[in-house]
C-alpha cells in the first residue's frame, strides 16, 4: 500500500472545524498541489494504523506522511508548511525546537478544538476540482 500513497499525505481529524479550516486554507495555499489529503477516520489511516506502530489512535493528532516518513503533531504541522511557498515555508524554520516544547501549544489547542471552533456532522465531501487530493 505505502507505494500507492501520494509522496506528501496530511491525514486529519475529518469532523474537526479547524481541521476542515486548516485544509481548506492549504489546498489554497498550495498552488502546485503537492500536499493530498485523508481523514483519520477513513480506511487509509486504519490501513496505515495496521502497519505502522507509530501511527496514533487518537484523533486528536495530526500526521504528515512524506516519501514514506512519518511526522505527528507540532512536527507534522511545520513539515506541512515547507511544503507551502514563501513566506509560508518560512515557518517551518521552528521545526529545529524541540518537539517536546511545540507540542505543548499543539496539545493545547488539539484538547479544546471542538469547543472552540465546533465538530462537524461528517467528512468533508471534496469539490469535483479537489477530489484527487482525497484520499478515503
């Protein structure tokens, strides 16, 4: 399966208000569209759960999977913006703190995201012109 995957995968939490709203705000950042999308509710992630022990359970985790490479959390999120153009690449630049102190704002914003910024009902349905940057 890892060789069918897409070299640049965001997988995401597919009911997640801000998590649709991060999505959409990349697919229209990224003008080459070089990043593809799965929600962590979907048959890929519990495929790629299956098979790889890093894989997280929990939907409150973001993963970036990059030529195979799997980054999580605050990681994932500052992989994902060197993938953008300037000078949104620019951020990726805090990837070299330590994860351990990234992931602290990361996990506080994760724990209260429903509250804040509302769950939706399902996933998102892509539009005919993004739907070959979703992955089930």
């Amino acid at each position: 399966m890892a060789s069918e995957l897409p070299t640049r995968l965001v997988i995401f939490d597919g009911v997640c208000g801000l998590c649709d709203s991060v999505v959409q705000w990349l697919l229209d950042h990224d003008a080459e569209g070089r990043l593809h999308y799965a929600p962590l509710q979907g048959e890929l992630a519990a495929a790629l759960r299956a098979q790889n022990p890093v894989f997280p359970n929990e939907l409150d985790t973001i993963v970036f999977i990059r030529e195979g490479k799997v980054y999580l959390r605050s990681q994932a999120v500052l992989q994902i913006f060197r993938e953008l153009p300037a000078p949104w690449s620019w951020l990726s630049l805090f990837r070299f703190i330590p994860s351990v102190l990234t992931d602290l704002g990361y996990r506080a914003l994760a724990s209260s995201r429903y509250r804040l910024f509302g769950k939706l009902e399902a996933c998102r349905i892509p539009e005919p012109q993004e739907a070959a940057r979703f992955w089930a």
